[in-house]
C-alpha cells in the first residue's frame, strides 16, 4: 500500500485576496518569486501549464493541467517535474492546491498543499521548498502595496 505524504505550508500576507490572486496568477509576477519561472497557461479547467527555467545550471519544463480555478479563493493544478527524476506518467503526478481566506485586517491566508510525496523526507524537503516560495509572495504582495497607496 502506498502511503501519502502530504506537503502543507501557508502564509498570512497583510495584502487582500485579489492581490494575493493576482501574483499566482501573472506570470510576471510569478517569474519574480518563483526562481524565474515562465509559466504558460489560460488558467481554464483543463488546460495545460507549463512552468519553464533553470535550476542548480540544468533546464527544466515542468508540467501539469488545471483542474479547478476559483478566482480569488483556490486553484488546483497538477505537476510534474523531469528534475523529479521519475517517469512522466500520471502516477508520479503531485496535485498542488492553493487555497486563500481573507482574514481580519485585510490580510489574506495562503495555503499551499502538495499531495503523492513518497516519503517523509520527499514532503520534508517539498514543504521546505514551497515555503521558500510562499515567502516570497508574501514579500511581492506587501512591498506591491506599500508602493500603490
């Protein structure tokens, strides 16, 4: 029986949801927090996503489609990376969810969950690396808004 270990990190960021929204789903914004990615999709259910870049030196594409898009509350895709090192099938497929709630204050809580980690060390080592991505959201969507008021 495979067992999964699910990745889970979240972030409050003193930003509404819709700025919140807008930074995971403009590219160039995204490319600004996300290690320089370029990321290709028509945010549609169903549509393809490809995030393309550089990591440690080696070029990578990875991969997923969009299956539920809810503006300003949550976003599920799936993904899949050739750095992985597994095979591009749909069992080596992760599903990463984004979930946001507006909270007191005009903060925003972003949550990030990463399911079909192999291992306790894989959801380790997956929370450390969306966590790292999270932070620099946060630190897009607050310093955005210092400087448009």
């Amino acid at each position: 029986m495979k067992v999964n270990h699910i990745a889970e990190v979240s972030v409050v960021a003193n930003a509404p949801a819709s700025r919140v929204w807008e930074a995971l789903t403009e590219p160039e914004l995204i490319k600004q927090y996300m290690f320089g990615a370029e990321v290709a999709t028509d945010w549609k259910e169903g549509s393809p996503i490809t995030y393309r870049g550089e990591f440690n030196g080696k070029p990578y594409e990875d991969k997923g489609v969009i299956i539920w898009f809810e503006p300003e509350k949550t976003l599920v895709s799936t993904h899949w990376s050739p750095l992985s090192g597994t095979e591009d099938s749909p069992e080596n497929y992760h599903t990463v969810r984004y979930d946001l709630k507006e909270e007191e204050g005009g903060r925003t809580r972003l949550t990030l969950t990463q399911d079909n980690n192999a291992s306790e060390e894989e959801r380790a080592e997956s929370e450390k690396n969306w966590k790292m991505m999270l932070e620099g959201l946060k630190k897009l969507v607050e310093e955005r808004q210092i400087s448009e008021t």
